[in-house]
C-alpha cells in the first residue's frame, strides 16, 4: 500500500506545485507548468530506488520514447506549417472566408462541427487540433471573443471523431481487446455519446449570440485558404499527419513567395519561428513522457489497477471499475491509446466474470479515455491547441463542455444501465 502511495506521489507533487500555487496566487500564469513538471521529474528520480543512472535512463527512455518522439516531430511540423501560413495570410484569409459564410451567432457552434465531423473523418484529435486551432483564434481576435473558448470548442469537437472514428486507434485497441466488431462498437458508442454532442452543439449555439462579426471584412484572396483546405482534405482521406503537414509546409511557402509575403529566406525564417514556438511544449511532452515512465517503473499504474479490481461488486460495479481504472491509467500516461492498452486485458477478464457485453466495454473504455484524456491540461491535445494559440492550457480545461458531456453520459449508461440492450 505504501509502496503503491509513494509510486503515485510525484503527480501529488505536480499538481500541488502547479494547480495549488496558481490557486493560492490567484494566477495560473505565476508557476510554468514546465517548472512544475521538472520539480515532480526530479522527486520522482529521488524516490525511485536503485543506481542514479540507472533511475535517469529509466527517465530518459520514457521521455524519448517512440510515441513521445513521434509527438514531438508533429509538434515541430505543425509549428513549422501553422507560422508560414500565417506570415502568408493564411489565417486572415480563412477567417474572413468564414466570417463570410457563417452568421456571427453559429461562428462557435459551426466550429464545433466541423471539428466533429473533421475528427470522425481522419480518425484523429490531434490532425483537427492543427487544422482548426489557428482559424479558431483568428475567428477569436477578429470578433473579440473569449479566444479559450473558440479554441475550446475545436478541441472538444476534436474528441467526437477520436471517439467514434472507425479509423481512430482508440477505437481499433479497444474493439480488439474486447473481442467486438468495430460497427457493433460504434452503434452502441453513439447511444451513449451522441445526446451529449446534440446537448453542447446547442450550448455553442447559445454561447455564440453574443458574438459579432467584425465590419469592413476585407475581400478573401482564396489562394491563400488552400494550405488550411489541403490540410483539412489529405487528412480525410486518411495520409499521415506527418505527410500532410510537411506537404502544407510546402504549400504555404509556394503560395507565400509567389503572393510576396515573403521571400525564400523569409519562408525559412517563418518556419524556424513556429518551430521555436514549440519549444516549452516539446520539453513539457518529454518531461510528462519521463515522469510517467518512472510512476510505471514503480509499480504506481499496477498499484491502481490491482486496488480497483478488489472492489468489484456486480455488473454495475465491473462496469464503474473499468471506467476508473481506464480514466486513472490516462491520467498517469497521458495518452488514451495507451491506457486502453494497459487496462484492456483487465476489463476484458473483468468483463466476462460479470457477463458485461464486450460492444459496452469497448465503448466505455474508449469514451472515459476521451474524456479524461480531453480534460487532462498535460495532454497533447489540449497542449497542442494551447501553442498554436499561445494561451495557457489551464484556461481551455475550464471550458471544455464536451469532453465533460460524454463522461457524464457515459457514468449515467453506467447508472442507469444504457443502452439497455446491451446493458442486460
């Protein structure tokens, strides 16, 4: 038990540190949560037993680990591409093209749409994030409006498709560890969700009447919109971030060189200012990646799951176990796919003791994941969004209404035994 505390410990650090402080000083600004993060790395190598470079290379191989490097090059990539386009006009182009056609009161709710059905399109929270943020905020400065919460209806919007995509990787993991077809998973995925984007699609529509569209819009020069549109395409149909974003990269120096926004040296430049741009989130993901590894080397992931699976009491109670032990496991890695890797065995044996149907189980793995992953201000979604629109990630959580809407939902399927074909 102790053993177990003392593993979890450095995140009690973290958020003491980071979330404390900035309450007691009143400003979240007051602690960088890089400072925060570094604290809690140092004090987790202290308590971790065995030689000093044998706890660091336990550190450095979860901070330089394949996932966290393979984020880290998207993040610089999409650092790189959203800076150039927006030297080139891109983002003024493409805010004026929506200012255009979207009435001022549907601006928030339309970008929430589009963020859901950009997400359900490419399979991929991260791929709308990049895609959207940087039209967002321009949407944000250009009508005065609170810019957390346009960028945060992007990324709640964002979480709809990484949910319910057939191609997203939370989907695949966890109708593979539960034994069900992705369609079964999907049908009953969207019972459970689907209430929860009609609610805060209506909310948006609500919050976005105050909103008012600026006057004296300039006239859009549609050339400039094309790096954010063949972003937007290539993803649905599926390539590779990586490529699509080097290939936008390219897009936008072309276009920028030849409307003269800049000159080749200029596009460098562009480049090498949004990739700088990344930095404090580059070192937070690989400060996060080191300190979860060594939580993990210390037993406190095995410490939650083996506590959480003495306590199962009933269907009811294999179903709420499941949901916790996916929702604290993200909480430690800060990475939905791989929660649901971890705990998938667990729930699936948890599953079959209690006969909890496998399409519900798949569902409530992926969904709780989402949300917690969704709510999480050391996320890569939620990081992510908060540097391209340079804002702290603390002031998106508060805001993120759907993230919250499908964890409510998703604990009153558990509740109140919905859907109820697939809840008997």
């Amino acid at each position: 038990m102790k053993k177990g505390l003392l593993a979890l410990s450095p995140l009690v650090v973290f958020v003491a540190l980071y979330l404390v402080t900035s309450i007691v000083a009143g400003d979240f600004y007051k602690v960088p949560i890089s400072v925060a993060f570094l604290a809690a790395s140092i004090y987790s190598i202290a308590i971790t037993r065995g030689k000093l470079i044998k706890r660091i290379n336990i550190f450095s191989r979860g901070a330089g680990s394949a996932e966290m490097l393979l984020m880290i090059w998207i993040f610089i990539l999409a650092g790189a591409f959203a800076h150039s386009a927006k030297v080139m006009g891109a983002i003024d182009a493409t805010v004026n093209m929506t200012l255009m056609f979207l009435p001022s009161q549907m601006l928030l709710a339309g970008l929430f749409l589009a963020a859901c059905f950009i997400s359900l399109g490419i399979g991929t929270s991260v791929g709308t994030i990049v895609a959207l943020t940087p039209i967002a905020a321009g949407v944000a400065q250009q009508t005065g409006t609170d810019i957390a919460l346009v960028v945060s209806a992007v990324v709640g919007g964002s979480f709809f498709g990484d949910n319910l995509s057939f191609i997203s990787d939370t989907t695949i993991i966890a109708t593979q560890t539960q034994g069900c077809k992705l369609s079964d998973k999907f049908r009953v995925n969207s019972f459970i969700v689907a209430p929860a984007a009609i609610v805060i699609f209506a909310v948006y529509v609500f919050l976005g009447q105050g909103m008012s569209s600026p006057q004296n819009l300039t006239e859009v020069e549609f050339w400039r919109v094309l790096p954010y549109v063949f972003v937007l395409v290539t993803a649905v149909f599926g390539i590779n971030v990586m490529i699509v974003l080097t290939m936008g990269i390219l897009l936008a120096g072309i276009i920028g060189m030849a409307y003269g926004s800049y000159d080749f040296y200029g596009w460098l430049g562009a480049m090498g200012d949004g990739i700088m741009s990344m930095g404090e989130l580059i070192i937070i993901t690989m400060l996060a990646g080191g300190l979860l590894a060594v939580i993990k080397h210390n037993g406190g992931i095995d410490f939650i799951i083996n506590h959480l699976t003495k306590r199962i009491n009933g269907k009811r109670g294999g179903e709420l176990t499941i949901a916790a032990l996916v929702s604290i496991v993200n909480l430690c890695t800060a990475n939905n796919t791989v929660a649901i890797i971890t705990v998938g065995g667990i729930a699936r044996k948890i599953g079959e003791k209690y006969a909890i149907d496998p399409r519900k189980r798949a569902s409530l793995l992926d969904t709780f994941s989402c949300a917690t992953q969704g709510l999480i201000p050391y996320g890569a979604q939620v990081l992510m969004a908060a540097g391209l629109a340079q804002i702290s990630p603390i002031s998106i959580v508060p805001r993120l209404y759907y993230p919250m809407a499908i964890g409510v939902a998703a604990l009153t399927a558990i509740l109140f035994r919905y859907p109820r074909r697939y809840s008997k």
